[in-house]
C-alpha cells in the first residue's frame, strides 16, 4: 500500500505542469475569441490578429482549482492584454480584457499635462508609460 500511495504521489506531482502544457494552445483560442466577440469582429478576421498563439499564452498562477494564464493580442490598431482563469477541462471561466493601448495613451497625456517638455521627469514619464527605464529610452 505504501508503494502505491508513493507511486500515485510521485505520478501527481510529475502530471501537475501538463495542464500548462496541455491547455496554452486550447487557451489561446479561446481568448481569441473572447475578443473578436468583446469587439464586435469576426473570428475569421480575428486570426489574422497576433498574440493568441500557444508560445505567448503565459502561465500565471494555480489557485485553488484553477488556473490563471494571461496572453495579449495585437489587433493591428491596439494591444489588449486577457487575464484568464481556467478550469481542470482547459475552459476559460473567467476573464479581464484591457487596451493596453489605451492605457498607454493615458499615462502619456498624463506625463504631458504634469510636466514640461523638455525636463528630465517628463522623459522618465515618457519611458516608464512604455515600460522602459531611462536607459532603454535613450537607445
């Protein structure tokens, strides 16, 4: 009995990625579709979109009996990033869906209103709406 009870534990813990592994590609499809539907597209045309493709879906946490992924999607005209919470049968549960387009847009009319051109505050405004330090920037 204690063979087996460590036989099955051993077999749980080596099979506890698979669902990661398993799901990305069935994950992906799914929030393509969330979003042709949240924008009003056609699926046909949402597969010409990027980003929903097994290698971007990520692999975010286990909690409890599900799972959270998140993959963002270039529409061609705008970034949208979809927090996904998954269940054991690979089916999307729950999901969040931003224009991280827009957000950037914002912060950057933000750093406009707040300071001058040409200051060193307005440049590190700039970089940190685009998620790059000051170094980067300056590439």
């Amino acid at each position: 009995m204690k063979k087996f009870l460590t036989t099955f534990a051993l077999i749980s813990l080596m099979s506890a990625p698979v669902m990661a592994d398993e799901c990305t590609e069935a994950i992906g499809l799914q929030a393509l579709d969330i979003l042709s539907q949240e924008l009003n597209v056609s699926y046909d045309v949402a597969t010409t979109w990027t980003g929903y493709e097994e290698e971007n879906v990520k692999f975010i946490a286990k909690k409890g009996e599900v799972e959270l992924y998140q993959t963002k999607i270039n529409t061609g005209s705008d970034v949208y990033a979809l927090d996904l919470t998954v269940d054991y049968m690979c089916d999307v549960v729950d999901y969040k869906v931003v224009n991280e387009s827009e957000k950037v847009k914002q912060c950057v009319e933000t750093c406009y209103a707040f300071y001058s051109k040409p200051s060193a505050e307005f440049k590190y405004c700039i970089a940190s709406c685009k998620g790059k330090t000051l170094n980067d920037s300056a590439r």
